[in-house]
C-alpha cells in the first residue's frame, strides 16, 4: 500500500511538471527553449513509464 501511495504521489509531481512544460512550450518563442521543453516532456514520460513498469512488477 505504501508503495502504491509514493507512485501515485510522484505521478501527480510529473503531471505537475509535464502540464508547465507544455505550457511553457507553447510561450515561448525560441526553438532552443520549445526544443528544451519537448526534452522535459519525453523525460517525464520515460520516468512515467518506469514508474508503471516498476509497480505492474510489483
């Protein structure tokens, strides 16, 4: 249960930081800083994964 908890309260931080890329993404107008925020997005989803992965092997 308490590894359950510690997920879904990390997976809640990411949505956190994947919700201020996208946005940050779409104001600015650099394409350094959009490639940048892309680059936090995909390493949000990569670290999503691991987590899931990690608690259907559990």
């Amino acid at each position: 249960m308490l590894q359950e908890e510690v997920l879904h309260r990390i997976n809640n931080q990411l949505a956190v930081v994947m919700g201020r890329a996208e946005l940050l993404g779409c104001q600015v107008g650099d394409t350094r800083s959009r490639d940048n925020c892309a680059e936090i997005e995909l390493a949000v989803q990569r670290i999503t994964t691991l987590l899931n992965d990690a608690a259907d092997q559990s």
